[in-house]
C-alpha cells in the first residue's frame, strides 16, 4: 500500500461517527448508534458511546453501512492509463462510497497469468480494496485456459473473459470445473456473438427506425441458460454478469428454483434508462449488452426485489471522449458508473420502493462480498472498519467535470439525484469525506 499519507485522513487514533442510522443486514441491525473506529478497526457499536477524545462526525440524517463493493469495473491499467488507472479508479470508487471494486482482466495485457494479478495487486492504494478478476481463456481468445489455479492462488477472486465472450461451451465447462476446485465463480458475459453480430443498439422497432443494426435478448438469454446448464452440469459456481433483459432475467429465476448454484448483478442503466436513451445517436448510451425497453426494465425490477438479481455493480467503462464520441456505431461500448451508482440506486430504487435500504445494502456491499468470497459486509467490533456513510436526502445534479475518474463517459450529466456519499472509511482511514 502506497500514498497513505497523500490520498486518506487517518484521525488521531479515534473516531466516532455520531447518531446515525446504522444498517448491517448480516447482524440484523437498523437502528440508530454510534461507531467507534480505532486502530484501522470497529472497536465499539452502540448508543451513547464515550468518545474519550476521539474525533467527533455527526450522523444525524446519514446512513452508515458496510462498505459498497462493485464486483465488476474496468480499470484500464495496464494498457489505457489515459482513460482510468488503479489509482484513478480507487479514487473514483471512494468518492462514490465504494470500499471495494473487483476489476475486470479486459486490460492490455490481458490479466491471464500469475504476474499479472500480482501486478494489480501491487497497484493497490489505500483509497480503495481492489481485487483482480483473471481471464478464463488465455488473451481472451476464447481457444485455452488460462492459468485459472495460479491465478487464484495469486488473489484472482473470480475468472471473467468479460467484453469477449465465450463461444466454446466446452471450455467453459472445463472452466466451471476448475473453478469448482478453487472456490472461485466463473462471471459470465453472455453474449452470442453470432446473434450479436455487428448490432449497436436493442433489437426492435426503434432500431429500424434508427437505421442501426440491432442485438436480440437472445443473444444474452441464450448464453444465460447455456451457462444455467453447465453450472448444473459440473457444480461449479456461475454469476451472469450485466443483466439486461427480461429473459435472462427469467433464466435465472429458473435455474435458481432448480438448485443451480447461479447468481446475478445488474447495473443502474438496465432500470434507469432504456433504449430510447439512444435516439438522436447518443453514443454515452452505447453499451454492452445495450439498452433495452420499458418491459426489460421492468423484469429487471422484479428480479431485484425478488432476489432473482443479487448485486447491483455499475460494469464502470472508461472510454476517452476523442474514441467515445464518434458516429454512434463506430463508438466503443460502455459508460463510466462509480460516482453515480449509490444516487441512482436510492433515487430510483429506494425512493420508489423498489427495494428497502437494506435489501439496497445487501445488493450493494453483502451479497458481492458473499460471491467473492471476500472479508468483510457487516459492522462487527474487532472487524476492520471499512464503511461508507451516505446521506440519503442529499439533493445533486450529475456534473462529469466533477468526476474522480479520468473519463467522462456518462448518460446521466445533469440528472438530478437523490442520495450521496458523505464519507467512504477504508481500513479506519477516512478516503472521502464531503
Ligand atoms: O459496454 C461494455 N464495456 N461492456 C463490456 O462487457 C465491456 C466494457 C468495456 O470494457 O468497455
């Protein structure tokens, strides 16, 4: 770990965080206390806790809860330093209230081998966790497997070839298998290239109207079930990634209800926006899998307040604007989600009750670190203290000026949101404070 005293505030040796209201779904809890940190840990929960000189945050009006953890961003690094790095992307994620990201192995190089996990975790700062996602085929070629077990011996907590996906169904039962070995899920993008094929936008009759190539859900659903079946096959452990529409969604309803050991993210795009985002070629709405309509949205609502969908992570996407902003088909896929997630979740989830705070709790900080395998998830003395605190009523206006990140592709400049991080604790060090 570098940088401490640069990028974080450790208080002098105490600090309590005031009356807020503190939600821990793991122990059950949602009431009001206080937090005692000392030393890098949880020393005392409770009412009324004697501050015997520690350092002193009121939380009056704030929610405090284990730290959010995305299980699924890009940092770019090694490779496209000019659009995130680590470091960038760590400071991105403190600002948004995240105390921990999984990032994915799509840099260039590839993260396919022991070096190169070794290399992101060497990379780590103290602004945030940052766990390295290994490829499940070499270079992402889809033809071999990658070191899987040395990797995960290295600190690989999942395997992805996420962005490019795997067509040979064979390999990704191997996959499956190996990674049943090592405990670690297999995170699968489901994409059928060839229904894919060179579609930029939702399938239907926008896209026509449009003149743009279209994508089906079937080329994300039928990938779905295949995976829902080589899970069931071999005992290994899958996690569909990025689910944007109302099949996949039920794909994996199904295949829960069967036994299948499948779990599920979203991310806030798939039920903030829909494929209209993209008229007048809007490339910031160019992702992948795409937008989808009101009733995709509508089946990824369900899936979250059923449970279908266990994680909401934001597939955080940097691209440079000089790439990003080009005729809409030509323009990469993805768009940049650390900074707007918790806002768009609570204004779009929590305030419509969609989801209770603490269900928005689980999806965003319990449920990825249960997938991952990964320390951490509750508020526990003795336990370290990674925590965010978050004030629900903050009222901001999305600025990509403002952002942490070195990118500023997003859909959502200049929408209103409800709901911000007030102060993002990694290890007892205070990372971001408003
Ligand atoms: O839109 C996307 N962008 N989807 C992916 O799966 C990959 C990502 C990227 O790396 O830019």
């Amino acid at each position: 770990m570098t940088n401490q005293k640069a990028e974080g505030r450790r208080p002098s040796g105490r600090l309590v965080i005031r009356n807020c209201r503190i939600i821990d779904p793991l122990n059950k809890r949602d009431e009001a206390g206080d937090i005692l940190m000392e030393d890098g840990r949880i020393s005392a929960l409770g009412k009324d806790i004697a501050p015997n000189g520690a350092e002193a945050v009121k939380g009056d009006g704030l929610v405090a809860c284990p730290g959010l953890c995305d299980m699924h961003v890009h940092l770019r690094q090694p490779g496209r330093e000019d659009e995130e790095t680590v470091e960038s992307g760590s400071r991105a994620a403190a600002a948004g209230g995240f105390t921990a990201v999984a990032c994915m192995p799509n840099t260039q190089p590839v993260l396919d081998n022991r070096g190169m996990i070794e290399l992101i975790r060497s990379l780590e700062t103290p602004l945030c966790r940052v766990h390295p996602v290994g490829a499940i085929s070499k270079g992402l070629e889809g033809l071999e497997l990658a070191e899987i077990g040395d990797m995960a011996g290295a600190g690989a907590v999942a395997v992805s070839d996420d962005g490019r996906p795997l067509t040979d169904s064979n390999l990704m039962r191997r996959a499956l298998d190996y990674c049943r070995m090592f405990g670690i899920p297999v995170v699968s993008h489901c994409e059928d290239k060839f229904l894919s094929a060179d579609g930029s936008m939702n399938e239907g009759p926008l896209a026509t109207r449009l003149g743009l190539r279209g994508i089906p859900s079937a080329a994300e659903a039928s990938m779905a079930y295949r995976d829902c079946r080589l899970a069931a096959l071999t005992g290994g452990r899958v996690h569909i990634a990025h689910v944007s529409c109302a099949e996949t969604v039920e794909v994996v309803r199904q295949a829960k209800k069967q036994g299948v050991a499948v779990t599920a993210e979203t991310c806030p795009h798939y039920f903030c926006l829909t494929e209209e985002a993209v008229v007048g070629y809007n490339e910031a709405a160019r992702v992948n899998p795409p937008l989808r309509t009101k009733r995709d949205v509508e089946a990824i609502i369900g899936g979250l307040s059923d449970g279908t969908i266990d994680c909401i992570a934001t597939d955080h996407a940097p691209h440079s604007l000089e790439e990003k902003e080009v005729e809409f088909d030509a323009s990469p896929t993805g768009m940049i989600g650390l900074e707007t997630a918790l806002g768009l979740c609570w204004t779009h989830l929590v305030e419509k009750k969609v989801l209770t705070a603490r269900q928005l709790v689980e999806k965003m900080s319990v449920n990825p670190r249960r997938i991952l395998n990964l320390a951490g998830g509750s508020l526990e003395v003795g336990k370290e203290s990674d925590l965010t605190l978050f004030d629900p009523n903050a009222e901001w206006t999305v600025d990509p000026e403002k952002f942490k990140s070195l990118s500023r592709n997003t859909p959502f400049a200049g929408w209103k949101l409800k709901g911000r991080a007030a102060m993002t604790v990694v290890g007892g060090l205070v990372v971001k404070v408003d």
